[in-house]
C-alpha cells in the first residue's frame, strides 16, 4: 500500500509543484497520473522516491515513512521501486546489459559494480529481463545504439532488475511515436497484472489512460482536481483537468 498524505511541494523560486495532495493506492493498481505539463506530475513521482525533498507531509510505502527515512534505510526501500524515465536515463557508451545490471546496484557490493563484476545469476536475471521486452539480442550494443523505443525497454528491464513492488514511470512514453507507445505501455501492463506490481505512471493522452490504467489521478496547479475510474472523465471533467480551452482527443 502506497499512502500519500498532505503533500506540498515548494520550489526555491516560490512555485508551489504540489498543494496538499493525499491519495492511497492498494497493491496491484495501475494508476495514471495525468494533467497539464506543469501540473506536478513529475513531482510527485519524483517525491515518492525521494529523487526530490517534499516541503511538506508524508509518504509511507508498506508501513515504512518513506518521506521521513535516510540514508541506509531510505536505500533499503528504494531496492523495491523501480523509476522508469521519459528520456531513458541511459548510460549511453556502456554495454544494453551493463546499463540492466544497473538496476541491481542496490543489492551487489559497490566495489563490485564499479568493477562490474556481477554474479552469474544476476547476469542470467538480466538476459532474461531483456528477453521479456523483446531486446535481449541487443545486450551487447552500446544503448547509444538503439532506437528510443528500444531505449526505453533497456530502461524497463533495469527497473525490473530491482525485482520491484512499485514501478514509477515518469511520462514513459512522451518521446515516442504512437506505436512504440503503445508496445512500452503493453509492457508495463503486463508486468503490472502478470507480477502483481504496482505502477503510477504520469501520461497526457487519454486514450492511453483508458486503455491500460485501472484508476486515474489528475492534478491541475499542483492540487489533486480528481480521483477514479478513467471512463468517468467526461467533457465536465476533462475541462476541469485540462482547462476550457483543451480539445479533447481520444
């Protein structure tokens, strides 16, 4: 169980990202975090694994205040959330494998990653991650050498390397073309409902939310402006999350 509890948000320069935002979200959800660019989505991804410092209120993930924790015990329970980036967060000259073994940097000794001396059943793990997203006969080109939807699933099987219970995707597919979007949303989907994982994923088109998300939050200006089923975003609704002026697609 995630729990988000009165979370604020204030940047240096003044500008409130998240006002007062609080939601739950049981295991095994695929949520959709959807609104404006600027709403806050990124934020509060980013908060949840402390990538950024929430000004105010709490996060607690299976019992432990995820927003009050430090060092060894914050990277503890960051080994079960996976993050999932718009622009891959590759290491662009190393190996598609080294960049999947990344993902298990939270378990192996630091001495021995740097060495990149991983044991076997790690590298085994990581063939078989990016087998599951089609690539593993990309395991040894450089990820510079990949197409961005390739990209993007070297990026989800690293995620799964950390054999997650929470998977964050931060507007996962906002780089790519509607057909590699909809191959990196089917991939998350089927980790989500063959693992048991759950996911939030930050999104603006709403075809894809109601296609592959259980649930949809939306924020406008920071603030949570709805919560439920994405069938239940009507003309009414979309306005409120989108603005008067939004033209309605999908």
């Amino acid at each position: 169980m995630l729990r988000v509890k009165n979370l604020t948000k204030v940047y240096e320069d003044g500008t409130v990202a998240l006002d007062n935002v609080s939601f739950e979200v049981p295991d095994g959800q695929f949520v959709a975090i959807i609104g404006l660019s600027g709403s806050g989505k990124s934020t509060l991804l980013r908060c949840i694994n402390r990538l950024i410092e929430p000004t105010s209120g709490e996060i607690w993930w299976n019992d432990v205040k995820l927003s009050h924790i430090s060092g060894e015990e914050l990277r503890r329970a960051r080994r079960k959330i996976g993050m999932i980036f718009q622009h891959f967060n590759l290491v662009d000259r190393s190996s598609v494998l080294t960049n999947v073994l990344s993902g298990r940097l939270g378990y192996v000794n630091p001495i021995a990653s740097i060495l990149k001396r991983f044991p076997p059943e790690d590298i085994e793990r990581a063939y078989a991650n990016l087998e599951r997203v089609g690539i593993r006969d990309k395991a040894h080109n450089r990820a510079d050498e990949l197409s961005g939807g390739q990209r993007q699933r070297v990026g989800i099987a690293r995620a799964l390397m950390q054999e997650p219970e929470l998977i964050l995707a931060d507007e996962p597919v906002a780089s790519l073309d509607p057909a590699l979007a909809h191959s990196i949303m089917r991939h998350l989907q089927q980790i989500n409902q063959e693992d048991n994982i759950t996911v939030l994923c930050s999104l603006h088109f709403l075809d894809l939310v109601q296609q592959y998300s259980t649930r949809a939050i939306a924020l406008n200006k920071g603030q949570l402006v709805f919560d439920g089923r994405p069938e239940e975003i009507d003309d009414e609704r979309f306005a409120e999350i989108y603005g008067r002026e939004a033209e309605r697609i999908g």
